[in-house]
C-alpha cells in the first residue's frame, strides 16, 4: 500500500499498481522530479516509474 510521503529507494525502477473506477484516466506524479505517469484504468492500473 503506497500513500502520501512514501519513500523508494534510489536508482530503481518501480511498480505502482492501484485500483480505480473503470475507464478513469490516473496520474502519478513524483515529487523530485515533478515528472507525471498518465495510466487509462480498467478498474486496476500497473505502470512503472523511474527513480533516478
């Protein structure tokens, strides 16, 4: 379970899933780099995120 504030490791690569309404557009934005992952959610999403 992620949340606010959530601290992963350095120079890695990693997999965020959720769960959302079907056909609901999901943004993940990380915070140190203020780059945002776009995911279209079939009630559950997975997308991969770059911790460089």
């Amino acid at each position: 379970m992620l949340s606010s504030n959530i601290m992963l490791q350095q120079k890695t690569t990693t997999q965020l899933w959720g769960k959302s309404t079907a056909n609901t557009a999901v943004t993940i934005t990380i915070s140190w780099n203020k780059k945002s992952y776009r995911v279209k959610a079939d009630a559950v999403f997975c997308d991969t995120v770059e911790n460089k």
